[in-house]
C-alpha cells in the first residue's frame, strides 16, 4: 500500500537512491584503501551516477526520502564491520566480498536505468539525461569491477 504523496515511480528511485548512497561510501572507502586507479574512478563515476538519480528525482517530483537515505548510511556502515570487523581484520576474502557487494549494486542501478528507459524513454521531463549513456557506463563500471573481483579471488584463493 502507497503511504501519502508517493507513487511507485517514487519509492523505486528513493529504494535505488538508498543503494546508491552505500555504494558511493563502499566505491571510496576502497579507493582510500586499494592503490588501482579503477577504484578512484569508479567511485568518482558512482557519485556523478548518485547525483544523476537525485537530479532524476527532482525532474519527476520524487521527494528524497530521508529514512531511506540513513538506512542506506547504516546499510554500509554494517557492511564495514562484516567486511573489516575487529575480529577478521581486513583481508583478501573481506576485499572479495566488498568488491562483489559493489558489483551487485552497480547491477541494480544498471537495471534501474534500463528500465527507466523501457517505460520513460520519451518523457521530457528526463531532459538531458541520457539513460543510454547510463546503461554504457554501468556496464563498464560492471566489466572493470569483474576484473577486480577476478584479482581478488585469485589473491583470496589462489
């Protein structure tokens, strides 16, 4: 049931929105951490493709859903500890898991602009949003993390 002033197209973009803001933290703490440029472009693309969907948002009257936002905060923040916990420390395998945890949301958000684009593709309220653009780039951004992943498997495994 749609709770008061939302509408589907509203709580899917907010749902998205909230996977995009643990991937943005996810992207640049393994930037921080890892010496590959790929990371320090991924999460500079992944915070442009954040701010992207906010722009979206606005274009389509879809309020921010601030709840969201901060389970999303939270979301990655217990990521942080499953990943690096005190006990484990971080390791090869923590990478592995971070690395495929980021390719699943760069999945979702390339199904979200996919889809954007089979039920939206001409409304003028996307203006300048190219979703074709989007989906190329999600799908790079998947190809260079499964490189990654690849590397890392063969450092947790290997």
């Amino acid at each position: 049931m749609l709770g008061i002033g939302e509408d589907r197209l509203s709580i899917y973009l907010n749902d998205h929105l909230m996977g995009s803001t643990t991937g943005v933290r996810m992207a640049r703490d393994l930037a921080n951490r890892d010496p590959s440029p790929v990371f320090d472009e991924l999460a500079q693309e992944i915070a442009e493709d954040r701010q992207t969907l906010l722009d979206l948002m606005d274009r389509f009257g879809a309020r921010e859903d601030h709840v969201k936002v901060a389970l999303g905060w939270v979301a990655e923040r217990a990521f942080q500890l499953k990943f690096r916990g005190e006990l484990r420390g971080y390791t090869p395998l923590s990478l592995l898991e971070e690395i495929e945890t980021l390719s699943l949301g760069v999945e979702g958000k390339l199904a979200m602009w996919a889809a954007l684009r089979r039920t939206h593709a001409g409304d003028p309220r996307l203006g300048p949003i190219d979703l074709d653009a989007l989906i190329e780039r999600a799908g790079s951004q998947r190809a260079r993390l499964e490189q990654e992943r690849m590397s890392a498997a063969e450092a947790a495994f290997g």
